[in-house]
C-alpha cells in the first residue's frame, strides 16, 4: 500500500519551456529503459519474490523511490512545455529558429494539451513487455543492473543536449542515482553469493551433467573477423564458473539437414500429401469432402 | 556478408508431434528473451560498433551462431506441428485428451499451415524493442550476460514441460550453449575493464564532480520492509566503484511542491488562464477570434 | 513522493491456487480498463493538472489508492500460480481435468516462473497508449467514470467464474471501490460545473459562433434501421447543453467528389504526372536526370 | 451492408498544401481518439448490441456517418500532401522556413507517395485496441460522450494550429459535429435511465448486498494534498447513485503483509524449496533426475 | 459517404454456439489477413488514388463490399458466443469436454460480454500497419490479389475445422468471393498494363540506367542447397520484364570491410576518442566540461 | 546454419554525415516493407517449407542474401550518424539549417549513440506481424513479389531525397536487386504452375463445387463511381483462372437482417435476459446468489 506527499524528491524547475528537449526527455520517462520501466520492473519484482526477507523489501523500497522519479520527469516536461508554440511562425519568436517546434512532439499540445505521458521519444507508448520479472532473481539483478547502466547512459547524454541550468540539475540527480543503483544491484549480486542463493551459470540448480561437454566451454567462430578469439572469452583460464578454461573451435554442423514431411493437405499448404501434383489436389478434395 | 548451409548445427528431432509443446516452445523463439532476440541484438551491436576488433570480431561470430539457433528451434517447431489436430475430436484420438489442442496456438494451423513465426508464447509479435545496441559496450554486455540467463531460465524450465526426448536433446544443447554465453558475457566484461575501456559507474567517462555527493552512495528507504538495509547494497565497506563504503537513509522530500503555471488558452485545457472561470472562456474566445 | 507499507489495502488470498483463473484475473491488472490503467491514469492527470487545489490532491490521492490495487491483485495472481502444472498429465492430478492447464497462461511459468506481469488475459502487454491525460478535467473526469464502470462490469463479471471463497471476497472489494468511485468522478463532474469551470459541450471555451448551425443539433439517420430517432438524441427538447432541441435528418453530401490532382512524378504513382502514359514515365525520368 | 457515394458529406479542401499540418492532422484520423476509433467503435458496438430496436438502430447510424468522417479526413490529408518536398532545400523554397519538412511525417512520402494512413500524428499505427464494446450500454455511452469529448477538443487544438481558412472549414464541421455527438450520447444515457437499463453504479445489476458497506461510499486520502476532500466527491449528501452521503477516511491497510509460499523448484525460482541454499539446490535436480 | 441496410449481404447464422471456433473465427475478422485489413486497404487505397476513373471507382466499391464482410463475421462470432460457458464444469456440461472453454478468447466474455472484436485469434488487436496504400496501383493490386490468397487458405482451413452447418455456409461464401476477389485484382493488374500505367518492374518510371547491369538479372546463390538454381528464377530466357534472360552466380563481396569512425565522446560509446583508454575519458570529460 | 564474412556485399558509404536522412533511411531497414522483413519472411518460409528441392533451396539463398542488405544498410545509416549534432545551433553549424537536426531521430543519438536499428522513419519497432510464412507457396510468392515492389518503390523514392553520391550508388544497388527480385519471384510463380504446384485461385486444391455459383464471377458494385466497372475485372472474357468470363452486379442483401438473443445475465449486458428491465436485474441477480 502507498502514500503520497506532493513535495518531489528533488527540485524539478527548468529556467525556461522547451518543447523540443520536452521530446527528447520523453525518452526516460517512458523509453525502454525509463524510469516507468525500472519503477514497475521492481515493484513486479518485489511483489512476486517468494523468497521473504531482505531481497524482497529492498525491490520495494527502490521500485517505491522509482516511482518518484516517474514523478520528477513528469513535472519537468510539463514546465518544459509551459510555452508551446502552435505554429512554426510563434515558433520563431520565441526560440528564433522553427527547429524547437519541428522538433516537438505534436501530441504533447494535440492531446495532452501541455503535459507528459508514458512514451518514448518517438511517440510510441511505454509497452508492459519492457519490464522483466523472472523469478529468479540473480538473473533479474544482472538486468537491473543493466537497466541503471543504459539509463545513466541516456541522461548523460541528454546532459550534452541542453544548456538549461535547472535541466541540468535534475539530470545531475538523475546521473547520481543511477550511479548508486549500479552499484545497489552489484552488491545485490554479490550478496546472493554470498547467501548461497545463485551462481554461474544461471539457474545453478540446472544439473550440469545434462549438458553436452563438447559445447559447454568454447566460443563458436562463424565470422572471419580474425580477432575474435582474442579475448578473455576464448582464452581465460578459468570461466566465470570457476569450472576450468574457455577455448575456441570453428562452426560446425552436427545436425543432418532437415527434411520435414509433407503436411496435413486439409492445410493447402504446397506440396502437402505425396508430392504428385495431380494427386495431391485430389487428396486434398478427398480429405474435406 | 552471409551464407548459409543446410545442416543444422544440432540435430532438431522430436520422437514425435506436439502442438501444444510448439506453442510453449515459441516463447524461446519468438519471445523478448529468444533467439530472435539474442541473434538481432549481438548482429546490430556488432555492425554498429565503432571500436574496430576483438569485441566487434566477436560480436559479430555470436550472432551469427545465434542465426543457427533461430534455425533450428524453427525447424523442432515445424515437426511438433507435424500433426496438428483440426478440431478436439481429433484431439482426442492423438493424445488422449483435449489439451494439446486446447493449448495449441491457432495460428499455427490457420495462418502458418503448421509452421513456426517470430511471436512468443501467447502470440504476441517480437518486437525490434526487445533488442538494444546502445554503443556503449559494458552496458551492452551486461544486457547480453542477462539475455543468457533469463535465455537458460526458460529453456531450464521448459526442460520439465516435455517428455520427448528428443526435445529434451536439443534443450540440452540451448543449455548448454547458454551456460557458455554467460561466462563469455562475463569474462568479455572483465576484458573490457582490463582493457581500459570502461568500468563502474557505466559510462564511466561522465564526471563525478557534476554528481551530487549527498545522494552518491546511500540506498533510500521507501518501505517499511525491515530487512531492507541488511545487504551489501546498504552496508558494503567499499562499493563496486571502488570509490568507498555504502550507506542507506530514509526517502526524503528535498525539491518543493509542484505548482504549473496555467496552460495556453488556446489549449482548452481546465483553469487555463487567470483562474478565473467566467473569464477564462472568454480569454480563450478572444485568443481564438 | 511515494511510500509504501508492505500490508496490503485489503486481503488477498485464494483457498487454492488455480492457474487458468490467473490467466483470466490478468485482464483487471494488465488489460486495457485494468487497475494499471486507472493508477497511471490518474497519477499522470494530477501530475498534469495546472488548475492547483482540490482536483489536483484528488487526482494523487485516488492514483495513489489504485497503485495498492495493483499490488494486491498482483499478489493474488502470484498465489493462485502457487501450484502450476507443468504438463497435462500433471494437471489432471490436481484438477479433475485438463481445463486448467490448457486455459493457463504458458507464460507464467515459463517466463515469470510463478508471477504476474502487466499483460491482460490474452498475454498482451499493457501499453501507454491506454492512459489519457488530456488537460481538460472534464474529458477526463468522464473517462475515469467510464474506467471505472468498465472496470467494475469486468470484475462482476469475473464473480461468476470462480468458486473459491478468497478470490470472492477480493472481487468483492474491488466491487466495491468500482461503485464509490464512479460516484466520486460523476461527482467531480457536477464539481466542476459548480465551480464554472466547464460544461457541454466540451471543450465549452470554442466559441459556438465559430459551429455550423445546420449541423449543430442533428441527429443524422445513415443506416435503415427505422427505429434509430426513437430516442432523447432525436427528440429531447432540450440537449445537454441548454441550447434548444435536438432533431433528425437523413445523411446526405454536402461537399463534391474530391479529385485529386497527380502526385510528384518522383513518388512514382500511378498517373502521376499528366495521366499520358508514357509521357509521364518520361517526366518521372526527367524529374530524376 | 453498406453503399457509398463519392461525394463527400462536407467539403474538404485546404487553400493550399501543408505537409507539416498534415502530420499533426492525423492524430484525428488515426490517433486513440480520432475518427477511425469512433468509427469502428459504434459500429461494433451496434453489431454486438443484443438488445434490437432504438439503441442498436442508432449505433449502427452513426457508426455509419463517423465512416464518412474518415473519408473526409483522409481526403484533406491527401490535399495537404499535393506538395511535399523532397529535401530541406526544396522545403525552403516553397515555405520560407524549413519546418514545414522537418515537422512532416517521412512515411507520408516514402511509403504512401502522398497520401494519408491509420496512425496518429507521431506515425504509431491506430490499434484494435483503442475501441471497446462491452456489451453494457451504460459503460460504453459513457465511454463514447468521453470520445467525442477529447476528440472535439483535439480538433479546437488544432484550429489554433492552422491559418488555411479551407482547412479551418473541415475543423469547424468537425467541431460541430462532435458538439452534437456530445449531446446524443449524453441524451443516450438519460434514455436507458428512462427506459430502466441501467443506472449508476454500472453494472446496476450485480447485488448490493455483496459489496462491503465500510468501503462503498468513502474517498480515501493517500496523498497529503490538503484540499483533497474539498469536493462533492467527499461531502456530497447523496451521491450519483441516490443510496445517501459520501464521506472520506485516510488511507489505511486491511490486509497483511502478503507472504509468498516458495515456488516450484523446477521453475528455477531463488529460494524456490524450504529455503536452505545447498538443499533447494539439490532439491530442483531431484526434481529433475 | 456511406449508408447502411440491416440486412447482411450473406446469411451469418450457425446451428449453435461454439466459443471455441469463435477464437479461431477471430483470425479472419482482425487478423493481418482478415476482413479489416481488405475492406480499409481498398478504401484507403481508392481514397488516396489521384488517378480519376475506373481504378478508383473500382476501389472504393470493394472496399465498401468487405464492410459488409467484417459485419458478417462479427454477427457470426457474437452467435457462436450467444452460449459461454463461464466456468471449466459448465463447458463440461454443453460441450462433452472441457475443449472448448480451454480454447476460448477470455476477453469475449470478461471485456465483451460475447461480442467480437477487432483482435486476431490470439487476441493481439489489429494493426493500422497492416495496412499498405502506397499510391502506386501496381504494386498495391499485387498485395491485394495477395491478401485475397491469403484470406481464402484461412477460411478454406478453418473449413476443415467445424462441423456446424451454418458456419461452412458462411465459410463457403468467403471462399467464393475471395476466389472471384483474386481474379479481380489479377484482372486489374493485366488492365494498368494495357493502359500503360505500368510494368516490372515496379516503379517502372525509375530509369533503368541506374541501376547496376551486373547485379540486374543474377540468382545469387548464398546457401549450399544444390537445387537452388533450378527453377526459372534462374534459367528463363526471358525475364517477366522482357528485358533478357536471367542467370545465377555465387555471393561474393563487391565492398570492402566497413570500418566506422570513433564516435562523438559526449555519447560515451566504447572507444569514442582516439582509442586510448585513458585519454578518451579526458576527452569525453573535456567535451562536456 | 550460417557464416558471416566481414566485407560487405556492396559498398555502403556516404560522401558526409546526414542524421536527417538517416532517420529517413531508416524505413528500408526496419519498416514493413523494409530488408528487415524480407530476410526474415524468406528465412522463415525457407525453414518451414515442407516440400524439399528447388523452392526449398531457392528460398534460404535469396533469405541469406537478404541478411546482408540488412547489414548494408545499417552500415550506411551508422556511417550518415557519424556527426550528429546533440544541440539546434551544432545543427546549424553544419547543415546551414537547423533541418537536420529538427528532422532526425533522437533514439539514434539517446539510446542507441550513433546506430542503425530496426523502427522505422518515424521510430516504430519492427514487428513480426510483418513477416508471413503461410505454407502456400503460391500465396506467399505474390506476397514476395509485392515486397519487392514496395521496397523499389520506397527506395526510388528515397533516391530522389538525398544529393549524397555514395548514399546513392547504394540505393542504385538496391534498386538493381529489388528490381531482380521482382522477376525471380514472378518466375517462381510460373515455376509452381509449370510444376503443377497450384494456381488460380489459391488454394487451387479446395473443391470448386462448394462454392456458390452465383457469387463466383461478378464484381460487385457497392459505390457510385460510374466507371467502376469498366475494367477487366468487370468484363473480362476469360477470367484468370480460365473457367469463364468475369461480370458485375449491383450489392443485394442476400442474408436477413440478424436478431441477437439476450446474453447470459452473469455478463450484464444491456438487455440481457428477457427484456424486461425490471426483471432481468431480478434474474441477474438470482443467478449470482
């Protein structure tokens, strides 16, 4: 169950309305890697964790925060479209060039009338298929983890792509707590470790001895860049299974090549019964009638 | 540039048709966390790489091994649907009961005439959202160490949803090659950090001094779950930077409340204007004549 | 700013698990009139809304309260998959038939080993296009009371498709709240009209002058069906907005049959050009040369 | 079963091209809100109507008209598409600025060689999933009046949007029109009360006596907004339904902390078995082997 | 404009109640191949036709004729649903087994109330994007012959897939105007080329000039399959455009090994900068500093 | 299975950078009718083609070649993103205009740091919706053909839209091949009918005899453009499946008009039960308690 307090977890005030970085901000509200995703990608997380405890009531808390950040976004598009030219010619007065309007997004006036909502920077609606929630939660962290680099990558970025002070300030929040949360979820990581709750690979509960030996330690070459092998992932002496050295070999097939019989003809597909193009037809018609 | 052989890189043979399996089994195909999915992301991610060599080499041999995957869960598909019962008396007589027929897909019949497609286990198309070439590497190889394991989760769990053995064979094998991507994921991260080319926070090369040291290293609590500060993401003398211990506080409001200023008039939207109803709708009429 | 306390607003906990109904209870989490969409609905209106005051805190208080729905039908979806056979054979142990594993979810376990995700019952993911938030509260508020009554006509429809005592009682709830807060937005609507703050039609700030009369209170009669103008759209004597009676007409056209002049040569259309064949394709040529 | 005539129901025809205003214009064609879901939605809601005579009639009416407001929108695009420059330059040459290009839709040239589509104004396809036909008339009026309601005040937006007094014309019968469906659907709504079909709460069918008396008539404050309870919502002496007051009460848990049993071990789920890392391990081979 | 009579233009009546065929029904009414997808492409496409004349008229009749299609099906689902079983025990009690619940759409009962919808027949709503109106008429009337093909395998499939009277009489009418619909466009197409309106290939206004001789009427065989150039694809004396004959050759790469520059430093990609680990970060710090 | 060698098939260089082009490139890469769907379409129908030989082959080459258009492409949208301007006034700096800017795509610099993905020109993800594989080889050469088409056409288009002399050499190749591929599928289809394979209508193998002789051969006029039947498909003396001449008639209503009975009063929809209201809220209500 939530409360909520109106205050903002931190200052959300641009020194000025632009709509055309309105659009591109769009990109970490409701983006694929947006805070709408790591919002409800803990929270999800969090609600269907079997495991009681600290794991469980750490997904909450940062899904809990997420949301204030959903919040802080929000707010700042709003006040970034507090002016929004409607044609390329108010355009020009305010920003002295047409790039801000061409650049907006038209349904930020057309149907929002002047506020944010969950898409990206293109337009497209925030999917539920974006967030992850696997059960198992060493595989989910590792793409926690994830989630935070790509979002601190995008805000950096964004940072490059304004000069507006108060923009840049809630970007700096933004950059710092997606610094803290690579962090929170490497050391959740390790803490599973630690706890004896996964390892490499995952699911370690898989047994090992149903997997092909011949395949479970090399990297496949079926590219001629001549540099692939040369990398820790060819040659460490121990992968990160702590299972024993990683090699290399050269695509091979083991399968025969496959041929699949013909299908049922009630189906039409081509060539479905005996192959004899007369025949076939005639089966068919024998099948349906 | 590509080419192809016939032959399968492992041998994609059931003992026998299964339709309500070859539903199940396009969740690894055509699902956010299948093959397409794996095959697409590490091709784009190597023809998009700016940085010439070993890890564009490799990314590039890894997709390509992907393709044979793509391939040959296409192919097991196909001859799970070798027979594909048209109605539930039909049903009845293969397998004993309705169920395969009530859990078959129904395109599989009526669109594909008993063949496979790019859509995941309820239907639902891939999506070229599934797959991030972001450029950054570290953060992409995270992604991709991810992609394997929730890739081996599903695979692992779909290992206990057949008892064909030669379905079993090839899920034996995916595990396999997916226990190995992990470990190739990971050891490609730890060649990136030895290289120098990136390392945590992700992207490293953003300054820290434009971060706001106060909200750097401490997990916020937002839910009252007790245990929540009783891991490493909260108590770690020395966090995954390196760059000292980690702490925790309680969430806290530092930004003001919100107040937006009313919107154009133009926009119709509610109390635009100074407020003031009656003469608010004549602000917009004036605005509009 | 959000917390969170991990009770939940209400209890939610079946007497048995019951995979096929999961499926179905998806539809009021993840569907498109689910508690997803009033949650965001809601909170991405209050964030918006640039008239301060009582329909702003309202907005926040009533998103707030939806997010609590979420959480516990997505913690009821999580307990009725608390046994999910993993094949048919299985399920027929445990249910009497195989109905409950061929109606099931095949992502839920494959996927979410276990959990609910934010799809709706045919596992099609929630998108940002469900949510409206337009800036007119009016628009709006009759949205959200539709939303409601969608909603509250899904969960007493989902009543009658289940037995088990637990999920009773919950369905019950969300009954429940479904009929206040129909009210409270049917309510907020006569609100605003006391406050003078809009009315019909909306937006009520177009100047009316701008209309067409002949087209302004006209029920237009397209379809054969002899009894469409026996209703108050056709005979009231007074329409909602207090500006006289409603009437009838047949459908008739008023404007001429468009012709469309030949498009660019270089867009390659049919005709394009001056409609002579084989000049035309020479204009293409030219045009490219 | 439908016939058309090729003259329109009104004139739509722009002074002059405008491939920018073109992009905008879509978001009432193919937008959520815009002609093609209205279109679709009352004509489905006809065809499905089980209740023959005047409601079913009217559906199917003005189903029928909406159809022909695709036309015409559709036909309006075509024209501000007459012109479409093929780069920047061009673009200058004809508009003085190049925002008209930069703001145009690349797909109304590359893929429709000057023509209009279902998508909205930021090229996302119009979805199936925009329309709802429930089956109770209450709900679904309620959600059509809404539809008339955001798609009048998109087209008042978007007269602000525009100077060609052609296209100002189409606005301004659209404007119109959309008045008038405001009015029929709220008249709708009287008639099915007059007629005892329905009333407040929707369904009015489903049995009172089953929703718990505590919860059916309270506002619950989740947010610390103070004038959150200054509405009829929370005071009024009758509410919508004429069953008595509506109060207000503060948010507050009724249900406990949910806690999850551990899941299948064969899901591969963390902690999944009695919780005791070596053991579960070793359980989910079991369960394997 | 267009208008509309009650009556259907084929008779739409099963002997009974079936929601299970209604699911697979569901495929032809929203599907990618359905009646949606025929009846807006050819209205979209005769609306957005700028050649006046038969083509157009042509198009927006059929258009008009598949209308009356989707209204047929959907009458057909909404019978197939006039009985649904709302539980596993009640489809035991109409139907024998328990199939045809376990096979049934969840959303015709909970979000219609047994009514169809414009959803495939796993429920994925229809798409705008299934549509192609590409303003040349060659290349549209060869995707709609194609559309028609693909329509009449769905229902000459589904035929096999009942026994109920009534839905084959239906079924049987889709089968003969999809067969006289292939004829139609087939017919169209032989028409726009003895009015000179084009040819292969299409567009035939871009000058062949352009184009690269040797790579103009070459097979290129890129898979080991030793029959691949056995067909006329690769041995025709005379291609379809009448231009030569075609012929095969082996893949072979004409361009060299791509290597892309380092990209901007403010985008943090991996290796933007000069390559060297330690001055790259500099860099990318200096940029934004 | 595949390899991958890394020089290209062709060239893929631009003479600069164009972001705005880029965006615009972006339609024949990830778009519906983009290389992204033809290699995946024919690798699929390849792989599912369940009669061996020549079309077999023939399929899984022109699929493989198809991967490297897809390579191609990317490379030269990656290479026109080598200098993206992340501010309106860098724009200006290069292009003169702030155009380019204004018209790119912001993922290309936000999310993706300089790289090709598969959207569109206006950013929506590619489907696989967009891919069929439908087991009628016939049906799905048309559709092959079709591709091919659209995608010349979309190409030429592109053509005249860029001044860059490499972006147009690679366009050139593409023209070349789409221009082939016109024929090879054309070809094919000729090869399937020499072979006996099929022909008109499709599928040629359902019985003739079921359908309705009366609906079999007429175009159907359902719109008043009087020159609607004056093509072939109206007057043909033969019609393409050469079993007699084509004719038209006037749209009749052959089917009644359709009477739905009540619903189940457990669905609550309007009018359910026996149509009167008063007792059917009685009887939905006994049949909940």
């Amino acid at each position: 169950m939530f409360t909520h307090v109106k205050d903002l977890q931190f200052d959300a005030s641009p020194d000025g309305p632009d709509p055309a970085f309105a659009r591109r901000f769009q990109e970490v509200l409701g983006g694929k890697w947006g805070e709408m995703t790591v919002a409800m990608q803990y929270l999800y997380q969090g609600w269907n964790c079997r495991l009681p405890g600290k794991y469980k009531d750490m997904l909450l808390s940062i899904g809990t925060e997420e949301l204030a950040h959903v919040e802080m976004i929000t707010t700042m598009i709003d006040r970034l479209l507090d002016v929004s030219p409607l044609t390329p010619k108010e355009a020009e007065g305010i920003g002295g060039t047409s790039a801000p309007f061409s650049h907006s997004n038209p349904q930020h006036t057309i149907a929002n009338g002047g506020g944010a909502y969950p898409v990206d920077s293109n337009g497209v609606p925030w999917s539920g298929a974006y967030i992850t929630a696997s059960g198992n939660l060493m595989a989910d962290f590792y793409l926690n983890a994830t989630a935070e680099m790509q979002g601190r990558l995008q805000v950096a970025r964004l940072y490059g792509m304004t000069d507006d002070p108060g923009v840049k300030d809630l970007i700096k929040f933004l950059v710092t707590r997606d610094h803290y949360h690579q962090m929170q979820w490497l050391a959740a990581i390790e803490q599973l470790k630690e706890d004896g709750l996964g390892g490499i690979p995952v699911p370690e509960a898989f047994p090992l001895e149903e997997e092909y030996e011949e395949f479970a330690r090399t990297f496949i070459v079926a590219s001629d860049g001549d540099k692939a092998t040369d990398g820790l992932w060819a040659t460490a002496e121990d992968g990160p299974d702590g299972k024993g050295p990683l090699t290399s070999s050269v695509i091979a097939a083991q399968g025969p090549v496959p041929v699949l019989p013909p299908g049922d003809p009630r189906l039409f597909g081509t060539g479905s019964g005996d192959g004899d193009g007369a025949s076939l037809l005639q089966k068919a018609k024998d099948a349906l009638l």
